[in-house]
C-alpha cells in the first residue's frame, strides 16, 4: 500500500525514526515540536497505516561471518508464470539474499547476496542458483566498498 505523507510533522517524526529507531517517545516528541501524547499518536496511527512497517537493528554482518557481497543479475529461461514461482519460491530460502528485485529490462532479476568469501560463494551459485532449470544466466558484480546506504 503507497501511502503520500503531507505532513510536516509526520515527515520530521519519519526522519528521527529512521535515524534512531530506539529514540525515546519524549525525545521525539522534543525533537519534532510537539508533546508527547500527540506524537505517541501520530506514530500509532502510521504503523496502523502501515506506513512505519517495523522495527529492526542494523547488525554488522561480519557477525555472522559475512564479509563479502556480491550483485547478480539473473536472467530467466522463460518469464513463464511457473518458472518465476520456482525462482521465487527458491529465493525466499536462501539465507544469502539480502534483497531480490524484480526488474524491467533486460535482466529479470537483481540480488544482493553475503558470503564468507569466495568459496562460500562459488558453493551458493554452484549448488543452489546454478541447479535451477529456469536460470538462464547469471552474472556477478563484487561490492568493493558502499558508498551509500539508506534505510527507508
């Protein structure tokens, strides 16, 4: 559901949160100019919306041994409705994709994808992407370094 905010003090209420999602609703309520019954309002009635979906801690991924990312671009077979369930549908349990996109152009897909290293890697397209019937090609980009990256 997209959802437009006019807002102002909604929008401000956004941008704290996004930069601090542990903030404390009295800090809030300071930082954007209102008291804190109308901002703990404000904030319920965006996640009601759905317009704040949740919550999450960013986490190094280092943590978990993950040091290296990678973007591949996947084209498939055919762009059939079963073969996108199968894709799809084989995404979704692959611990090592961070993010999928559906794309229009020429590939059909592009993910980001953590691993340990190299070989980590060459397992994963080995053994899960590279064994699907409907991949058609796949092509890999390595991250060296992010630029920019924005959660919201």
């Amino acid at each position: 559901m997209q959802q437009k905010i006019a807002d102002p003090i909604d929008r401000r209420i956004l941008k704290a949160l996004i930069a601090d999602a542990r903030i404390s609703n009295a800090d809030l309520a300071e930082r954007v100019g209102l008291s804190p019954s109308p901002c703990l309002r404000r904030v319920r009635r965006m996640e009601e919306a759905g317009i704040i979906r949740g919550y999450t801690a960013r986490v190094d991924p280092a943590v978990d041994g993950w040091t290296m990312s990678a973007i591949l671009v996947i084209r498939l077979s055919r762009q059939h409705e079963d073969e996108i369930d199968m894709f799809e549908d084989a995404v979704r349990g692959w611990d090592e994709v961070i993010e999928c996109h559906l794309v229009a152009g020429t590939p059909d897909y592009v993910l980001k994808v953590m691993s340990s290293g190299l070989d980590s890697y060459e397992r994963f397209i080995k053994e899960k992407v590279a064994r699907l019937k409907c991949v058609a090609s796949i092509e890999t980009n390595f991250v060296m370094s992010t630029i920019k990256e924005r959660r919201a």
